[in-house]
C-alpha cells in the first residue's frame, strides 16, 4: 500500500491516503506540544515508541472486544488505519486526580479517585478544546445519544483493560484521552492514538512519570521515560 495525498499535518502526525477509499496511512513525527500549542518542542524517536506503542494497545483491545481503527503496522513510524470521521471530543478517563481535573476540584495531584470518572472536551483548537457536557454535545450535533453511550461503554473498557495490562508492566495507568470515529457505516471505533503522549503513567513503585509530562513541566529524562515505558511494554504484551 503507498502513501498519497497528505490529506492533514497535525501536531503529532500526518495522515496520508491511500489507493483505497477507506484506508489512510498516518505517520507519527517526533514533534511534541503542550498547552495548545504554546509549547513545541522535539522528543527524539517519540513517533517511533507512540506508533508501536498504540498499535500494541489497539492489538490487545481488539481481542478485549474493543473495535479499534488499525489494520497493519507498515515500517517504524506508519500504520495502515480505517478511515474514520472523527467524532469531535477528547473523551478523557481518569483514576487518580492529575493535571486539570486536580487543578479545577483542588485535589492533590496523586489523589485515587472512588471511581473512575469520564469527561468530554470539544475537539477545538480555536476553542482551546473546551469541557463540554453531553447534553451540549446533542444540542450541537457532535454525536447523537446512542454513540455517546457506546463511546463511554468502550472508554471504561479501554480503562480496565489498559489499568490491567499497565499494572503487570508496574505502571500506574492514572488517566488517558481516547478518540473515536465512524466508519462508512457508522459503527463506532476507537481511533487516533494511546501513547505516552495522550495518557499518563506513573512507575507503580516510584511515582516516576514515564509519560508526556516530562516534557510540559520541563522534568528532564523525557527521551528516556518514552524509551523506558516502551521496554515495559514490549517486556509484557502478548
Ligand atoms: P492534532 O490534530 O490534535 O494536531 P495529530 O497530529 O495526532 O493531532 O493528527 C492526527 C489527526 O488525525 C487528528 O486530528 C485525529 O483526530 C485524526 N485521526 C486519527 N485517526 C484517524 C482515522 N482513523 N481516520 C481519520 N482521522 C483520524
Ligand atoms: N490529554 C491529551 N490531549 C489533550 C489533553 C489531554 O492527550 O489535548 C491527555 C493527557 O495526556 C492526560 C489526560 O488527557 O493523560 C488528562 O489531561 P488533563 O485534562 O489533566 O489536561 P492537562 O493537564 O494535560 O492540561
């Protein structure tokens, strides 16, 4: 399969097409940003590990029942994907307070949640990616009620499944950001990536941050948590 028009450059990755209608090819570049773009920055072989590390993830929640967009793992840094029409919302899962959500309630980053909870942001750049509730969601027609709720159904899924597989690797899973999209058809899948960039993990034993906050909050080590998390994760999936 060759790459054909670029049909996107985003900040993480370009997306080609392809000779067939509904197959893209994305390519993972090592750019990184933070804070809605205000922060750029270069993470040395990031596309690599976040190609490999997705497509192994989507590898496993498609045995655990979860439709995902992947189809082949091309070279490195390319993978062959359904095209899908993206279902405009960051949809964020989290089991232990960090970041925004500790920000916002006034929780102590690290605090263990009583549940999981599950949150929706406008996928707006413009915007700066706005909360948003799923009754807005309805009122603008980002998706309707029905695809709301398979999208949660699979988000708590993608969680247990991911929470199970990290602890093994002793990796804390402490929240993550999915997208999903419709096929031709219509039918839900889970798409785009789950990497260090787009979820965080922290050393189960440590509290390291193996993940992208290495790089927003100037850490240092950045190169070698995205390598470390990668070992584990080649060391334990199946
Ligand atoms: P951003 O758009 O936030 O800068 P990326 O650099 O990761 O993000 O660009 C990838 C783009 O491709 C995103 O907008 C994402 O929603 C979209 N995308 C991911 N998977 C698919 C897919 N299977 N079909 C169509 N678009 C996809
Ligand atoms: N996240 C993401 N893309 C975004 C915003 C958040 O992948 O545009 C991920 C982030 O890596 C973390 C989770 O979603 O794993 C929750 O992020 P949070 O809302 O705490 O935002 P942040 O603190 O990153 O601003």
């Amino acid at each position: 399969m060759n790459k054909g028009e670029m049909l996107y450059e985003g900040k993480a990755k370009k997306v080609y097409a392809t000779e067939d209608p509904d197959l893209l090819i994305v390519s993972y570049k090592d750019d990184a940003t933070a804070f809605n773009g205000l922060k750029k920055g270069t993470i040395a072989g990031k596309g690599v590990i976040n190609n490999k590390m997705s497509n192994a993830l989507m590898r496993l929640l498609e045995k655990k029942g979860v439709p995902t967009h992947y189809v082949e793992e091309i070279n490195d840094r390319e993978t062959i994907v359904k095209k899908v029409q993206i279902v405009p919302l960051e949809v964020i899962i989290r089991n232990i307070a960090a970041g925004s959500f500790a920000k916002h309630y006034g929780v102590t980053e690290g605090t263990p949640l009583k549940a999981p909870t599950i949150e929706f942001s406008y996928k707006n750049d413009d915007l700066g990616d706005p909360l948003i509730n799923e009754y807005h969601v309805i009122a603008l027609d980002l998706a309707t009620q029905e695809e709301i709720d398979t999208i949660k159904t699979y988000a708590f899924r993608v969680n247990e499944e991911l929470r199970k597989f990290w602890l093994t690797c002793g990796v804390t899973l402490v929240d993550f950001k999915v997208e999903f999209g419709r096929l031709s058809d219509g039918t839900i899948v889970l798409a785009d990536e789950i990497s260090p960039d787009t979820c965080r993990l922290w050393d189960s034993k440590t509290g390291d941050k193996l993940d992208k906050d290495r790089f927003r909050r100037d850490l240092g080590g950045v190169e070698e948590a995205y390598q470390e998390i990668m070992s584990r994760l080649e060391q334990h999936i199946g």
